[in-house]
C-alpha cells in the first residue's frame, strides 16, 4: 500500500492540515476557484464544498488519480493538464487561486538564463489578470530563513543543506555543481522578499500567517503580528525534515533558539 511504501506523502495527501488554511480565508459560496497544482487533491476536495474548482496540474496521470479519489468521495471537479503560464483562462473568471505548494516550481521548464523569481512574478501577474475585481490569491510556501534550515535541515525541494536562503544565482551555481549540471528547479523567499514580490506583480497584500510546522501539515496558523507572542513559549510542536518526514534532530535547539528570538 501507499501508506507502506512512501508513508510521508501518504500522510501528505491524507492528513486534514494541509487544508486548514481554508478555513481562514472568505471563500464566496457558488464561486469558481483554481487550484494551481491540484495534486492528489488535498486542497481541491474540500475548496469543492464552496463551489465549483479547476484543478490543475501538469501530469496527466496525477490527474486521472484525482479524478478517481473525486469520485469516491463523490466530488465535483474539473480537470485541465497543463502549463499555468501558457494556459489560455479566460481573464476576469476566478474568484480565488490557490498556490499551495505549487509557486515554488512554477519555474519547472524555463529557458536558460530566466531566473525562477521572473517566473514567479510572471505567474501572479497573470494570476491578476484571471481573478474577479475582487478576487483572492492565497499563497502556501516555506520561508527560507526558517530556523530548521539555518540549523542544518534539507531544502524540501532540492535536498541540499544549507540552501534556501542562498540568492537565486548562488544557489543555482551550487545546485548546478552538485546535479551535473541541471538548472535549479525550485526557489524559496524570505518573508521580505516576498512581499517584494507579490507587490512587483500588482497584488496587495491581505494577512500573513506562520504556519508550524509548516504548510503542509498545518497544526498551528498565526496572524505573523502575533508570532512573536506565542514563539515565547517555545516550539509549538515537533517540526520535521520537508523532504521525508523524519523529525528533525534539533527540536532542543530551535526551542531555545524561538524563546530567544522572539523575546529580541
């Protein structure tokens, strides 16, 4: 089974705190969302109790896996395989997009010699241009100063350590020297920098959460002008290794490390 043979996406796929963020967010009832990304669906299902979801994805075959959990659980999607970037939606249409997971890659493909971050910023700009007057983007991604990665922990996409919070150029130059050669496939940001980001593609933004562990596994979403508060007290929960699961060896340590900074 699944669960037996690659336990940490089966708990991915099936764990309720991947979507938690939804609860969060003004989601209008009989809107149409998208999914950028959709997976196995962990986030698409339950968005479909809102109203009507595109859920997208480049793989053909991860597709007709969704399709198939949908209908088990007698859901309603539909389905497009594709390029986010290259896909031809039609302008003014959604009501919310979702990049959960998904913005990070967004530069899977690109010629040589564009940086993910253009990519990226390509991305929410088109993004603007499919939503409503008054429509939504919600963003799920790690943070590349997280402690865990000044600590040691592997990148989530690449696996190298010490990684994420190298600049893009840097860390395509070291992801290229380790990799033989091939272009680096992914990129995360520092809160600053995405604020940087999000505003060069003409969003503004709404509210910021800190997610812990993280995204993915969500057990607590903060409003980021409360982190600091509750980081006092120090790790809210056991974080863990994004590439396998695998608890992280340092849990002590970034208790320590929280109490500290958030008091400074």
């Amino acid at each position: 089974s699944l669960a037996d043979t690659f336990p940490w996406l089966y708990q991915i796929i099936v764990d309720n705190g991947r979507s938690l963020f939804l609860d969060v967010l003004p989601i209008p009832n009989n809107g149409l969302f998208l999914d950028v990304g959709s997976g196995w669906g962990q986030v698409c299902l339950p968005l479909s109790a809102y109203g009507n979801v595109v859920a997208m994805d480049l793989t053909f075959n991860r597709l007709r896996i969704l399709e198939e959990i949908a209908k088990q659980e007698k859901k309603s999607l539909f389905y497009v395989q594709g390029n986010f970037l290259t896909f031809p939606f039609t302008s003014d249409c959604f009501d919310l997009i979702v990049f959960n997971g998904s913005l990070e890659w967004i530069g899977i493909g690109r010629e040589k010699g564009t940086s993910i971050r253009e990519v990226q910023i390509q991305a929410l700009k088109k993004s603007c241009q499919l939503l409503k007057r008054d429509g939504r983007v919600y963003i799920g991604i790690e943070n590349s100063l997280g402690l865990k990665y000044l600590l040691g922990a592997p990148d989530d996409h690449t696996g190298l350590v010490f990684q994420t919070f190298l600049d893009e150029q840097t860390a395509a130059e070291r992801f290229a020297h380790m990799k033989e050669g091939e272009l680096l496939p992914s990129k995360t940001w520092s809160l600053a920098e995405y604020k940087d980001i999000v505003s060069e593609a003409g969003f503004e933004i709404e509210k910021i959460y800190g997610c812990f562990p993280d995204y993915k596994l969500i057990r607590y979403m903060i409003d980021i002008t409360d982190v600091n508060k509750y980081l006092t007290k120090g790790l809210l929960c056991e974080e863990h290794i994004g590439t396998d699961g695998s608890i992280f060896e340092f849990n002590k340590e970034l208790d320590s490390l929280y109490k500290v900074l958030a008091k400074n």
